[in-house]
C-alpha cells in the first residue's frame, strides 16, 4: 500500500518536511516514490503538487493524519471526484 507522509529534512531544531508517497513498509527516511509536496511549520508555508496529489489519491493512497490535515487546511479533498471523497 503507498501512503503519502512526511519526510523530515532539515536542520536540528529547525525541521522541515518534504511530503512524499511511499511504501507504508518503509521507514520514514526511506525510498520514496515521489516527491509532491513541502511543508515548513516554523514558517508555517506549504507547497503542493495538487496533480501529483489527486493521482495518488485516486489510485488508493492512504494520507497520514498530519499530511491529512494538510491537506483539508489547502482544499485538495474537494478535487476529487464525488465517488472518492471518503478517506479511510
């Protein structure tokens, strides 16, 4: 199963997060699929690859609950389509 998650990147005391799809067997500075997103929150910015996102989404991607509130926050559940707004 993918599932899209965050990725921590940065500095100590200064994280940032790359939002990734990857397998959910993999630890979380594993291999990623692909890359489709960032999220700062010392800044509080957030960049999406709203495209990348849906494909994802509409093959079966499982969000992680933070990366699920992200994502809710940007409006990205209201581009699916009306068959795929529930998410488990």
């Amino acid at each position: 199963m993918v599932k899209l998650r965050l990725k921590r990147c940065g500095r100590k005391q200064r994280a940032v997060y790359r939002i990734v799809a990857i397998d959910a067997r993999s630890r979380r500075e594993g291999k990623d699929l692909r890359k489709v997103g960032f999220y700062d929150p010392i800044k509080n910015q957030t960049y999406l690859n709203i495209p990348a996102i849906l494909y994802f989404l509409e093959r079966g991607a499982q969000p992680t609950g933070t990366v699920q509130d992200i994502f809710k926050r940007v409006g990205v559940f209201t581009q699916l389509r009306p068959n795929q707004t529930r998410i488990n």
